[in-house]
C-alpha cells in the first residue's frame, strides 16, 4: 500500500536554513521540536493540516514568511482573508491536547494571552485582547489567531493554532492590502524587528501557558486573560451567527465564552461572535 503523501502546495518555496536557525535559538520542549519554514506558502493552517494526517507528535510548527491564501476565522461559510505580505510572521502550531472539543476554542484564548505577553514585555507594546482573540493596538489590529480542530467519534484529534503578527509590515502595505485599521510592531516602535526572535518569544510563552491550560483548564490563566481584555465592563455590540446583540460585557467564564448582560438586564453566554466595539445609544 502506498503511503500518504503530505501534498505542499505548488508556489511554497521551502526555508530549512530558517528553520535551523530557529531551532538553535529556541528554548522549548514540547512546542518546536520539529520546525518547517517556508518563504512562501498558502496558509501555514493548510500545511499543518495535511501534517495531522502523518505526524502523531504534538508541538509541530510551521512557519513562514508571506501567505497567498492566509485566512481568518469563518464568517458565514467563507473565511475572513488575512492578509499575509512579507515583513509578518505566520505560524501554525499542531497541538494533540487530550481535552474535549468544547473546550478546544480555549486554545485561541491561551495563544492570546501569550503574544500579548510578549508583546507587552519583551518589546514595551502595550496590546490588549479584544474578545476572543484579536490583539489591539488603539483600536488597530496586530495580530489574529486562528483555532481549527478535528474530531472523530466526538473526541478531539487535533488542533491547529495559527497565528498571524504584523511585525515589520509597513503602513503603506497595510493600506496596499486594504487593511489601514491595522498596526504593527514596527509601526508602533519605528524599528525593525528580528523574525527569529519574535517567534521564539512567542514559542516559548505559548508552550508556559500551554502546559498550565493542560494541567488547569483555562482556570488559572483567566485572571491574566481578563486583565488584558479590552472591552470588559463596556457596552459592546455583538455579531454572532445568527443575530446581533448590544449590552454590557460582563465577564468571560471558564469556558472562555464572553458573558454579556442585555439591556433588560438577562444574562447571555456567547461562545463565538465578532465583538464590534460600541458606545451605547
Ligand atoms: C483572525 O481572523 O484574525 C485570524 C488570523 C489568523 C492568521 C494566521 S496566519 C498563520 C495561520 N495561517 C492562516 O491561514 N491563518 C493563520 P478574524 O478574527 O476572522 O479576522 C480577520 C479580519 O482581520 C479580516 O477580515 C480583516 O478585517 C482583518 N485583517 C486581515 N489581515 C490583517 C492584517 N494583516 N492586519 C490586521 N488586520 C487584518
């Protein structure tokens, strides 16, 4: 019988020298311990995904440099692009968490709080989360997260987090690529910044948080979560799949839902949605 063979889209163009380089500099046990670089590729999700299929071992990352097809989470049954120009940094992280699938979103939370760590102490950003995963900067995005997993028989064989940072991507590019309410981190410090180091950075405070969300649930890291939550005790304005809700975001329970108390003063448990930040009318 044959065996499956992982199919890398045509345009990627393969980086193992960065990936050498990484792999000296990164001080990680579990997340890292094989890394794939790419120039270029579609969406380092895509290449993670057909990974899954081959690799049993958690931890694998797949980075790279430009994305032509990058994309963001779903909106209807389409994906939110995201735009992926050279200068960001794309990453995709294979994670085989025993936890169950309800409890997989909680991931994006993690990561999360994770780049805004690094963010806020390594480089002096001051980036907070906007629910559930969008980090901002006054109101301009520098980094998304996308979570995608994969279940069978109701149990959760993986899960993918990708991330995406504007790191040295420039203003004219950000307008170049319709994305003007972005930011980045060499927008915001007006110097450009070492990839390897940002990801390494990055790497090594997911996999802290990661092994404290394996042992703990998302319990021990809420009270940092909530810290960094932008929009917490404001009037929000909420999109979710089905309808648009307006009220107080009240809190995020242990699940990582936002909880949000309607002007009636009932109480709603969102699990996903776009928070459109508001001011009440
Ligand atoms: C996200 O989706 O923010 C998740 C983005 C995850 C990207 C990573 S890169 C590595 C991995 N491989 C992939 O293919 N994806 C992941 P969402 O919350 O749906 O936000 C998408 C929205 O963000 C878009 O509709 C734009 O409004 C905005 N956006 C797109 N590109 C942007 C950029 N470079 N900077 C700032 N905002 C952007």
């Amino acid at each position: 019988m044959n065996k499956p063979q992982t199919q890398f889209p045509s345009n990627s163009i393969k980086d193992p020298e960065w990936a050498q380089v990484i792999k000296h500099r990164l001080d990680t046990s579990v997340i890292g311990h094989k890394i794939l670089c790419y120039k270029r590729t579609s969406s380092t999700n895509d290449l993670a995904k057909d990974l899954a299929g081959t690799e049993k071992k958690e931890g694998v990352v797949i980075i790279a440099r430009e994305q032509t097809q990058g994309r963001g989470r779903l909106h209807g049954d389409q994906p939110r692009k995201w735009y992926s120009p050279p200068g960001g940094l794309y990453a995709s992280i294979l994670l085989r968490p025993t936890i169950s699938p309800n409890q997989a979103p909680s991931l994006a939370l993690v990561c999360a709080i994770a780049v805004a760590n690094v963010l806020r102490k390594q480089y002096n950003i001051s980036a907070g989360i906007k629910w559930p995963n969008d980090l901002l900067i006054n109101d301009k995005k520098i980094c998304g997260v996308l979570t995608e997993g994969s279940t069978s028989n109701g149990s959760l064989n993986h899960v993918i987090v990708g991330i995406g940072i504007n790191v040295n991507v420039t203003t004219q590019s950000l307008r170049k690529g319709a994305q003007s309410s972005g930011t980045s981190m060499l927008i915001e410090l007006g110097t450009e910044l070492s990839l390897t180091e940002v990801i390494c950075h990055v790497l090594e405070e997911f996999e802290k948080l990661y092994l404290e969300f394996i042992e703990h649930d998302l319990s021990k890291l809420l009270h940092s979560y909530r810290s960094l939550l932008l929009t917490l005790g404001q009037w929000i304005k909420i999109q979710t799949i089905d309808e648009t809700l307006e009220g107080i975001a009240q809190d995020i329970d242990s699940n990582g839902s936002l909880i949000l108390q309607l002007a009636d003063n009932s109480v709603r448990q969102i699990y996903s949605g776009e928070v459109i930040m508001s001011k009440r009318v």
